[in-house]
C-alpha cells in the first residue's frame, strides 16, 4: 500500500515511524525492543527498492501518513 501510495501522482510525500514500522517494514526485523531482539523477520526481507519518497521520520512513532500535493486529480 505505501508503494502505492508513494507512486501516485499526488502524493508529496510518505512518512513513517522510526520505531517498529521502520524495522519491520524497512529492514524486515523485529523490532530492537521486542522479545527476540532486532533479528531477521522469517521469509521477510530488507525493502531495499523504496521510494524516495517514504522518509522515516523521529515524530511519527509509531504510524504512517501521507502528505498529498495539489497536483492529483480534482475530486468533486
């Protein structure tokens, strides 16, 4: 869905968490405060081909959201 999002036209930019989303989804591990420690997700890997348009942020803990430009499409 982020991949999604970050290739529409009208959308500025995407941010993340720098807690649990940005592990999980960025580096494909556990988070560093979890039970087992910040070791690789099974089956999951690194996203390695992002969009330079999803940028983790310290001020979003723990979601994400989207910041749209006035370049998308006029819905009525």
């Amino acid at each position: 869905m982020l991949e999604i999002e970050a290739d529409s036209r009208s959308t500025r930019a995407v941010y993340i968490g720098q807690s649990f989303i940005e592990d999980v989804l960025v580096h494909g591990k556990f988070p560093s405060n979890s039970v087992t420690g910040s070791i690789a997700i099974p089956l999951v890997s690194a996203w390695t081909e992002k969009s330079a348009k999803i940028s983790s942020q310290p001020y979003h803990m723990n979601h994400w959201h989207i910041s749209l430009s006035n370049y998308g499409p006029v819905i009525n």
